[in-house]
C-alpha cells in the first residue's frame, strides 16, 4: 500500500460539494427574496394605507354605522370606503350651483388670510395639474447638462415659464421648467429653468424614469438591453453637446430692453 493513500484529503477537495451546496441555497434564497420582497412591501404600504386611512375616517362615523358593531371583529379598509364616497359626494355638490357658491365663499374667505393663502392657492394648483388634465404633470423626459458639462441629469420637462418670468430671463431664447429629481429619493431635487436648445429630450416614460432614478442605474427599464439603453443615452448626451458647442460659437442677437 503506498503510503500516500492513507493521506488526508487537500483542503479545497473537501469543501468543493459542501460549497456548491452553500451556493445553491445561497441562489435559492436570494431568488425567493427577489420573488417576494417587492410584494411584501407593496402589500405593506398597501396596508398602511388603509390602516391610516381608517384612523383618520372610523373617529367621524357614528358606531350605527361600524360594522364592528354587528360583527365580532374590526372590517379593515371600511374607512376607506367611507372616505371614498365622502370624496365622491363632495365633488358631486361642488359640481353643482349650490355647491360651486359654498367653494367661492370659502375660497374667498381663505383668501383674506395671508399666511393661508399662498399655501392654499399653491396646493389648489398643484391638485388641478396633475389630477384635471390640464398641464403637463411631467409628461416628459429629458437629459440636461448637469452638473458641470460632461455630466448628464435626467430631469422631468413641465411648461413654460409665465410671461414675468419669461421677461427677467436673459437671452430671447425659450425657457422651460424643469424638475431634476434626485437618487434615491426622486421626491427631493431641484427646479430651474434651462433654456429649451439645451434640453435633449428622451423616448421614456416618467414612471421608466423614477425606476432609473430610484435604483441609481441599477435597473435599466425598458425591453432593450442595458448596453444598448446606455450607448442611446450616451449618443443623444454626445450629440447635444456637440449641437451646443456649435451653437455657443456663433453670436446671440442683443437683447432689446
């Protein structure tokens, strides 16, 4: 017998199957975290939804009209309901001529109080962009020089500036108000006016966008592979830098005051 083959196994030799089995389930569970974290969660915020919801309404609704009352155990999401109707039937009587007076003779009320004013006439806006249809509500993407040149933001494209505003921008070029959000928080950023030669705009929608901006580049949205998505990116930022260069050469007519 020779008597090396009584010797101990190498190291890597032993551990090889127990590692292999480490890495399965390693995968495994990395792929049921994949599978279940984003419904955890949405099924969580979903739930604290209407649990805050229900909070703020089921103190408002008499105990005759709980079902709890009648039944042995609490119906989660009933405030919503209830809220959901009240908010119906509040904007079916504003609708209406009586309902329409009862809002003017608020609004005019809340007019006359000048700390209430401002915050009320700004959310007032706010509500009938993004919910009546009526301006952009950030339909549209694009990618801005920022912030120093080479270096390319994704910012949500919204109307144009208001005529005073239009009149204090120097240049006669056109203006257009912009929102860069920020990563990983695309509710905080920054709004400016960039003028609208310098704007590249993007073939992505504003949800694709805050999925970009949410996981940092991480997740690139889209059928396209993550190569191809960035080289189209990189292209379009390359030619409008070019377009730029070429366009700060030639003279801007004066300003006439």
């Amino acid at each position: 017998m020779n008597p090396r083959d009584d010797a101990p196994a190498p190291l890597d030799a032993v551990l090889e199957p127990h590692t292999g089995l480490i890495g399965r389930f390693r995968n495994y569970f990395l792929t049921g975290l994949i599978v279940t974290g984003p419904i955890a969660i949405t099924l969580y915020l979903v739930w604290w939804f209407v649990t805050w919801v229900d909070g703020v309404v089921r103190p408002f609704v008499p105990l005759a009209y709980r079902p709890e009352t009648y039944l042995p155990y609490v119906i989660p999401g009933w405030g919503l309901i209830v809220a959901f109707f009240t908010l119906t039937l509040v904007g079916f009587l504003a609708a209406n001529l009586i309902g329409r007076t009862l809002v003017d003779v608020g609004e005019t009320f809340l007019g006359r109080i000048p700390a209430v004013r401002a915050i009320y006439r700004g959310l007032k806006q706010v509500f009938e962009t993004l919910f009546s249809g009526k301006g952009s509500s950030f339909r549209k993407v694009g990618l801005v020089e920022f912030p120093s040149p080479g270096m390319w933001s994704i910012v949500l494209i919204s109307q144009a500036p208001n005529e005073d505003v239009s009149r204090s921008l120097p240049g006669q070029e056109e203006h257009v108000s912009v929102f860069l959000p920020c990563s990983p928080n695309p509710t905080t950023g920054f709004f400016f006016y960039v003028p609208k030669s310098k704007i590249v705009e993007v073939d992505m929608s504003t949800e694709d966008a805050a999925t970009l901006i949410m996981s940092a580049g991480v997740v690139q949205p889209g059928s396209a592979p993550d190569s191809k998505k960035a080289a189209a990116l990189a292209g379009m930022a390359n030619a409008a830098r070019i377009a730029n260069a070429s366009a700060a050469v030639q003279p801007q007519p004066a300003k006439v005051e």
